[in-house]
C-alpha cells in the first residue's frame, strides 16, 4: 500500500473553500487521497481551479511543504514559480525525481495571489537539470511564471530569502 500520496483542491473562491477545505493538502494512501479529491470537486459548485492526486511523491516534496528548519544550501540555486499549486507540486516531485538535488523548501500561494514557488539546491549540472524538469511540468499546464538557476548565489541570499 502506498502511503506517499499527496491530493490538492485548488478553488478560485475562498467561500466555495469553506465547503471543500480550500487548498487542504491529503496525504496517504493513494486510494484514499484519490476518494477524498472526488468528493472534494464533486463540492467545488464550479470554482475547481486544480486539482492532483500524485502516487509516489517523492519523500523530499514533503519535507520541503512542511519545512521547518533551512537545510544548508550546497551550490547553486533554483527556483521555479508556478500560478497554481497542483501544477508546482508536480513540477517539484518531477524536479526532484530528475536530478540530484535537495529541495529546500515548497511555498504555497500563502500570501503571494494565488502563486507557488519552489527552491533548491545541488551541484550546477544538477540543478539546472532539475529547474528544466520542473519549469516543463508547469509550462505544459500553461502556468509558468518563471524559473531560474543562480549558479553561485551570494550567501545573503539564503539568509535573507530562503
């Protein structure tokens, strides 16, 4: 039984949310993450913006949603930004599945309009590999706001940013 699988429901109306649990992440099994997300659109009374139910999610995906403590960053940086946080949770399992990379951490729409971003670290070659995965997943669902590598970001960075 595959108890690493994560659902979402993104709406676009924070009232429809009370409904629904607007934007409540499920995590377990994937059967029961997939029944819970039915019920959840069958509640959505049409403002369903997203929604994903991922088997096999990649350990580090919820580590960095739920991140309390920055892991020391190694090298290069990465950083892909999404409109909507179904498709950033996919490009980040894809990113991370992808290459050899730590993701640091996994921002949803909090605060930022509805936008979702994702950050992290590794050598150059694998991070850039990892930011190309990521940036496909969200540009093919037409969400892309933008993605970048920084291969030697100046170590304020990650102090004041990250």
């Amino acid at each position: 039984m595959n108890e690493n699988s994560i659902g979402l429901i993104e709406l676009s109306s924070i009232a429809a949310g009370f409904v629904v649990a607007d934007a409540v992440l499920i995590g377990g099994t994937t059967a029961a993450v997939q029944a819970a997300v039915d019920a959840g659109k069958l509640a959505a009374n049409g403002c369903l913006i997203d929604d994903v139910v991922i088997s096999n999610l990649h350990p580090e995906v919820f580590i960095a949603i739920g991140r309390t403590q920055m892991p020391e960053p190694n090298s290069a940086l990465g950083v892909f930004e999404s409109f909507n946080v179904a498709t950033l949770i996919r490009a980040a399992d894809a990113a991370v599945k992808s290459a050899n990379v730590t993701l640091l951490e996994i921002r949803l729409a909090m605060a930022l309009g509805g936008k979702a971003f994702c950050t992290m670290t590794g050598d150059v070659a694998s991070v850039e590999a990892a930011v190309a995965s990521g940036r496909r997943v969200i540009a093919e669902a037409g969400a892309l706001v933008n993605a970048v590598v920084l291969p030697r970001p100046h170590p304020d960075l990650y102090r004041e940013v990250l």
